[in-house]
C-alpha cells in the first residue's frame, strides 16, 4: 500500500506500508492491503506504520484519511510536539 501523511506545514510521509493504524475519532483501527474504501475523521493520538525498516509512530493532533485502491491519504491537523 502506498502512504502519504501531510499537515498544513509540511509532508511528514511518503512511501509503501504493510499496515497502518489509525486513532479514530471511536476507537483506534487498522488498514492492510486491499482494504474496502473508506473515509474517517481521527481524533489526537498515535497513528503507528510498518514498512520494510520497521515499526514507526507519529503523534498527531487530528485530520482525516482516505483508504481507496492501496492508497492511504492522511491530512493530519498538525503533529504533537512540533
């Protein structure tokens, strides 16, 4: 899956994961390959990717993603601790 984690500032991501998890504004959940479609709000907290160097986390303050066709498009709010 490709990955592309922006806020107002800056592009903080860019590149293929294996699976992403997301702090939603109900509840934390996970996308992997081929996931259905999708469109979801997220509240502050950990947003946490695997890719091929590993596990990686970022703290965000909120935003939104959009899950089509093995792509992942997160419009965070900002970054906390930025």
């Amino acid at each position: 899956m490709f990955l592309e984690i922006v806020t107002p500032a800056k592009k903080v991501y860019e590149g293929e994961v294996n699976a992403i998890a997301f702090p939603g504004v109900d509840g934390s959940f996970q996308v992997l390959n081929d996931h259905a479609p999708l469109v979801s709000s997220l509240g502050k907290g950990t947003v946490t990717y695997q890719n091929k160097e590993g596990k990686h986390n970022v703290e965000i303050s909120g935003g939104v993603v959009e899950v089509l066709n093995n792509k992942i498009v997160l419009l965070a709010d900002g970054l906390i601790g930025e």
